[in-house]
C-alpha cells in the first residue's frame, strides 16, 4: 500500500467488516445504523445549509433504516420531511424496523410511490438500494430512479447510489446520478471508476468508529490514491548536475501522417523533467518534430534494422503513439523486441501488435484503454468495462507487467495490488492525452532509474496527469481541452 493510498473493499468484504464490527467490537448494527445516518445529515447540512424541505426516499434493506435515521434528524431539525417507501416493509430487518417505528413514534410517516415526486423539495435522500444490487433495476424501482434524475432538486445517496453495483462501479438498468454520495465502513471500489464517476459525485467516507483491528482481519489489495501529490517526494536537483543525471526517453511511432502523437509523447517527458528525448519515426516527417520542438532529437527510420543504434544509448522506450499497423509499423515493432532489454513503456498501435504476437514484456508499463485492453484479452470492450478491476488483474496476470487501464477512474495494477486514480475529468477525452501520459511515465521512469520502488513511480505520474488535467479545466472549462494544454500544468505540479 502506498503512503498516498486508502484502502478499498468490495461489497461482500464490507458486509463481513460489518459483521466483524458486530460481534468482536461490541458495536450494535442499530449503532450502526445511527452513526451512518448521523454522518449523511451532517454532510447533507454542510452542503446545503438553507435546506428546508426534505424528501428521504427508503428501501426495505440497512440502507433504508440509515434514511429513517435521515429523516428523524431533519424533523428533530425543523425540517419539512417528507418520506416515500419502496419494497414490502414485512421484509424490513429487526434494526431498520427499530429506525422505522422511532421515526413513526416522532410523528413521521410514510408514503407510497405513485410515479412523481413532490416539486417543492430542496434535497432528495436516495436510501433505496444498498451494496446488495447484482440484477438490473425494474418496476417501481426504475421508475422512482428516473424521477429522481429527473428532478431539480439536488441528490445525497446514502453509502451507494441506487442502481450501481458496488464492485464494478456499472449501472445496472439504470441508477441514481447523485451530486454526494456518503459511504461507510468500506469505501467500495465501484464507487471510483467506471460509472461510479458518473453517478457519485462528491464522495465524503465515515468508519462509524470501526476499530483498526476489525480492518486487519479483512485485507485488501485495492486501494484508492488521494487526489493529490503530496505523498510523493519531491527531489531538488543538485548544483552541479547535468542532463545525462536525468534520463533519456526514445519514443518510436508516428507512421505516415501520425507524426503528432510521437512529438507530444516525447514533448511531455521534457516538460515533466527528462534531460534527453530521442524521437525514431517515420522518415517522411522527421524533420517535422524538429520544427515543432527543437529540443527533441529526431531520426528517421528507413530501415526499422536502424533502432539497433540506438536502443542501447537510451534509458526506456516509449513504444507505440501513432505506430499504425502497417509493414513499416510492423517491422519497427519486431525490431524493438528482438533487440531491446531496456524498460518499455507500450501503448497505442503497440498494444494491438502485441496481441498479436507473443512477447515478454515484464520489464515493461502496459496502458491500454478499454478498446486495446480488450484486444489484448481477447474479449470485447463491453466486457472489459463490466468488470474493469477483473481486466486489469487479468492483463497483470497474463503479461506480469505494471498495467494502466485507462479511463474514467484509472486503474493501476502492479505487483498484485491495485490501485484507483479519481482525479481527471470528462475533458480529457480528446485525442492525444494517452500520449502525454507514456511520455510523463516514460519520464519519471528514466529520471528515477536506480529507483525499483516501479508502483510510486507509475503512480505518481498517472496522479500528475490526471491532475494537470483538472487545473487545465478549473481554469478555462472541460470543453474544447487539448491534450497539449497540460503541459504548463505538468511543469508547475512536477515542481511542486
């Protein structure tokens, strides 16, 4: 686990963290229940103080008890309650029925769903489904979810939004688009990536008090890195240095017409700090990266034979941005791993060579998006993003080399842990910033060459990534972001 990291479970390891809490801590599942909706109301009072009216809507599951608790908190509060139940009530188990009989003794009541929900409503309560959910949502239950998204009012989940499988982080039928979403004991692992991001909002964590004992008994090796960079050191370059003390990245791509992918992979390990960058490209426009960047040293490959002169004069390679798959992009390909035993960094057209052709790759840093990770396993793109934690794992296993599975919650799988990235936003889908993310962890790698500590380093640069794409979009929007308006960014993060 690394400094910089929390923990993440998956649904069946915090209901067994719950029942740990239970019967070896002494801590009642009605306490419980109580703390989780004590926290939600604290939360939902610090993000909408001038709340007035209230709607908690309950499932017949723990989830619903937390709402009862909700809703009595909002009543003893001063608050205009309002509470519509789903789900047959004689099913309810002893500790919501407690939640709910307390809340009725008060002088709440409840009502049943009648396909709308009330306009005049400040702030909606989702506590219908729990982590339980594994079949797609229907009747009264999907139509409830489409009212509530469609309502203007803003939306709390409570522990998970409705309608989202807690372990794969995917919308079953349809779920809940929450603007915060609370969650308690374990952070579950769907909540960070996939649709998780989409349908959680802002994700504020409680333990409800559950000892450090009770989590040593459930370990894990998922875990979430916090959204920033200050767990990483950052080292102050000696006086008397020079650029040989900083690495030398080789990007090799750009096929008649790609040029631009290779000239951005190779700009970004510049700007995050390597000393040299060579570009082997196409000999059509070699010349071409030169004039865009003088800094960048470029050759063109007439003959892919020519790689042989260079590979052993450089530090790691970036293998892959704008490769194509031609004969040319072919032969380049071959030629790496017949000569190469320096460290790779593979992406693009690469990977799709690579699931075509068997080769080791353990000394390399694999980053596919779901589209090459898909190729890669030899399954569709639709079941790599079904269970997106399954496929990383999976691609480690098959490959024994660190992967970056790309996308909406990013994900790290090294040395049988992984780990979530939870920074980046919408904006980065645009072409080109899987470039600049080889050549930042190109770069890193190179400029920490002694180092084998390979899981903070990959970590690290995806984390930089992903947050010079957030300044990027704080200071001029998520629309119309380049790929290469990161670069100012990339440099004032990577100096801290």
């Amino acid at each position: 686990m690394l400094q910089q990291s929390n923990p993440i479970f998956t649904a069946q390891q915090t209901r067994d963290l719950d029942n740990l809490t239970i019967s070896k801590a002494g801590i009642s599942g009605l306490s419980l229940m109580h703390r989780a909706g004590e926290f939600t109301w604290q939360v939902l009072l610090n993000q909408w103080q001038n709340c007035q009216h209230v709607l908690v809507l309950c499932g017949t599951g723990n989830n619903g008890g937390d709402g009862y608790v909700i809703a009595l908190l909002a009543k003893q509060a001063g608050k205009q309650v309002s509470i519509i139940q789903l789900g047959n009530v004689e099913s309810q188990s002893d500790d919501a029925l407690t939640c709910r009989l307390e809340m009725e003794k008060n002088g709440l009541t409840i009502e049943k769903f009648v396909g709308n929900l009330p306009d005049q409503v400040d702030v909606i309560v989702d506590a219908m489904f729990g982590t339980g959910l594994k079949r797609a949502v229907n009747g009264e239950w999907f139509d409830i979810i489409q009212a509530i998204n469609l309502h203007s009012a803003p939306v709390i989940a409570v522990d998970i939004p409705s309608g989202l499988h807690a372990d794969s982080g995917c919308i079953l039928g349809d779920a809940v688009i929450a603007d915060v979403t609370t969650t308690f004991i374990g952070r579950k692992q769907g909540l960070y990536t996939n649709d998780g991001k989409q349908c959680c909002g802002e994700i504020h964590f409680s333990d409800l008090g559950v000892p450090d004992d009770i989590y040593k008994r459930i370990p894990t090796n998922h875990y979430c890195l916090k959204p920033d960079l200050s767990g990483f050191a950052h080292n102050k370059r000696n006086k008397n240095s020079h650029k040989g003390n900083f690495g030398h990245v080789l990007v090799i791509g750009g096929d008649v017409g790609m040029s631009g992918a290779v000239t951005m992979a190779a700009c970004a390990a510049l700007r995050s700090g390597c000393g040299l960058v060579t570009v082997a490209t196409h000999p059509d426009h070699a010349a071409l990266v030169n004039v865009y960047q003088p800094e960048i040293m470029s050759i063109g490959l007439h003959n892919p034979s020519d790689l042989e002169k260079i590979i052993h004069k450089v530090d790691i390679i970036v293998l892959g941005p704008g490769l194509g798959l031609s004969s040319w992009s072919e032969n380049v390909f071959a030629t790496v791993f017949k000569h190469n035993v320096k460290p790779l960094v593979v992406d693009a057209d690469a990977l799709n060579l690579l699931s075509k052709h068997h080769h080791d790759v353990s000394n390399a840093v694999l980053t596919p998006h779901p589209g090459e990770a898909a190729a890669l396993l030899g399954v569709s793109t639709v079941d790599v993003q079904k269970d997106r934690f399954f496929a990383v794992n999976a691609l480690q296993n098959k490959y024994h080399c660190a992967i970056v599975l790309k996308g909406a919650g990013s994900l790290i799988s090294i040395n049988k842990s992984v780990y979530v990235c939870i920074a980046g936003n919408p904006g980065m889908a645009t072409a080109g910033m899987g470039d600049i993310l080889s050549g930042i962890i190109a770069s890193l790698l190179a400029q920490n060459r002694s180092s084998l500590n390979i899981d903070e380093i990959v970590c690290y640069a995806v984390m930089l990534h992903s947050l010079a794409g957030d300044k990027v979009a704080k200071q001029n929007g998520e629309k119309g972001m380049l790929a290469t308006d990161l670069f100012p960014q990339v440099r004032a993060l990577i100096n801290g």
